[in-house]
C-alpha cells in the first residue's frame, strides 16, 4: 500500500533524495577526471650541453640575465637541468617540444668575418650561422648571434619559431646591453 512516499520502504529516505545523492557524487567524480586529465604536467628541464662561454659571468650577461622575460610570445621559460651552463636561459612551448635557446658570454662565432651578411632586428644586429639540418627535410634550427654588443650571444631558434622571440629579445638586449662597434675576424686570420 502507497502511503504518499517516494520509496518502497516506508523506513528509507525518499527515491528523488537517493537519485539527487547519486548524480551529486558522479558530477563529483567526472569534475574531479576532467581537472586531473586538463592539468598540464610541471615542464621538464631542457637539458642544454656546455660550450665555451668565457664571459657568462661578466656584468652585462647577469644584466641580461635579470632582464630576460618570462614568455616570448607563445613560448614560456622553462627550467634548465642540473648543472646548468652559466649564462643560458630556454623557453619552450610544451613539454617535448624544441625550445629557444639563449646563450650569453660566447665567444666570436668562427664564421663572422669582414664580409659577412648582418640583420639588423630593432638596434641589434644579428649574424646568422649555417642552419642545422634536422631529420624528414626539415630546415631544422637556426642560431643567430648579436655581433654589437660587449658580448656574444647566441640565439637558437626552432624551425616555424616566427620572429617573435628574436624581436622580443632584440628590444630587451637593446635595452640591457650598449651597442659597440662590430669586430668580425679578417678572413683567414683573426
């Protein structure tokens, strides 16, 4: 016999309570799933090898350094694995993908000699190396260094980078940085 309840047992809580309880814990649940698969992973380290960077420690690489945003463009700075090079900084856009690599303090890059071709991206001028070749035909990387400034620094881009992360760092070494007068090496000599 009905008695005017919702549920079978006349003890129990009403069936719209029950079902109510049951859709409350699996929303639960489902927002709990959608946080934990949508939470993106802290980045991993890029691990950069060591070159020669005699004057990573001078002034004006830990000015530099200090002045470094934290995106360039859609690329965001990302750590660097232990022990790091003195005077690098990287910002990538995912985990796994090919980072933008800024080395303060290098030496003159061998190939910058009277002649050479320069690119001039807001007061910096810039000296692009050969690209490197990556595997499937893709143009690969290209590093460019500033030649007008006390110090050498190498930039590494990414093939599909755009310009964004060399105008950015052009504005911040202009900036940071005096400009003095380039001193490419004599061609077969110094």
């Amino acid at each position: 016999m009905m008695t005017g309840s919702d549920s079978d047992d006349p003890g129990g809580p009403p069936r719209a309570l029950l079902i109510a309880a049951v859709v409350v814990a699996v929303l639960a649940i489902g927002i709990v799933l959608v946080v934990a698969a949508t939470r993106e992973a802290p980045p991993q380290p890029v691990a950069l090898p060591t070159v020669p960077a005699p004057q990573a420690g001078s002034p004006a690489c830990h000015a530099l350094s200090a002045a470094l945003p934290q995106r360039l463009g859609d690329y965001q700075r990302a750590p660097l694995a232990q022990p790091a090079p003195e005077g690098a900084t990287a910002w990538r856009t995912g985990t796994g993908n090919e980072p933008v690599v800024l080395r303060c303090g290098l030496d003159r890059p061998t190939a910058f000699v009277v002649g050479s071709p320069i690119q001039i991206v807001d007061r910096v001028q810039w000296f692009e190396v050969a690209a490197e070749p990556q595997s499937g035909g893709d143009a690969g990387r290209s590093t460019w260094y500033t030649v007008d400034r006390p110090v050498y620094l190498a930039l590494t881009l990414p093939s599909g980078s755009g310009p964004t992360p060399i105008q950015q760092l052009s504005e911040v070494i202009d900036h940071t940085i005096a400009a003095v007068p380039i001193d490419p090496a004599r061609p077969g000599g110094r």
